[in-house]
C-alpha cells in the first residue's frame, strides 16, 4: 500500500513483488520510490512458498497457494487470497 500512495499505482505484474525491493527499470517507473525499497526482502508464506502475484497496477491478486504450494486444495493446503480488487 505505501508503493500505491507514493506513486498511484501498484507494481505490474512484469515488475513483481521486486519492485518493493529494488526500483523497477522497465513498466511505469515509479515517481517517488522510497529510499532503499519498501521491504529488505520478497517474503515467502508461512510454507516458504513464493506469493502467486498479478497487477495491471490499478488492483493485484496475491495468494499463497497453502501448505502443499499448488493451486486449489482443502484445509491445510487451501489457497489464502489477500488480493485487492
């Protein structure tokens, strides 16, 4: 969220999650990005999975696919969504 307020639109999904670690070089170059990034590193979820992320810069969809890493699944290896759209 603090990516958004600083330059009014979220990284793509070409920039990644990256771009709240280093400054993007391709896309919509951000006007205002905070010195030294926005977080140290990309953070894994609770299973050290990478985050699924997808943005066209105006929403984004950002999931942990549960424990066992693969889309769908029940329980403990259900998908946890924490998108904004």
């Amino acid at each position: 969220e603090r990516y958004y307020m600083d330059n009014g639109s979220y990284p793509t999904t070409e920039q990644g999650l990256q771009a709240l670690v280093t400054r993007p070089t391709s896309g919509p170059i951000p006007a205002e990005y905070e010195t030294g990034g926005y977080v140290r590193q990309i953070p894994t979820d609770p299973w050290h999975h990478p985050y699924f992320y997808q943005s066209d810069g105006s929403s984004y969809v950002l999931k942990s696919f549960g424990a066992d890493g693969v889309e769908g699944g029940e329980g403990i290896n259900a998908d946890i969504d924490g998108s904004q759209q």
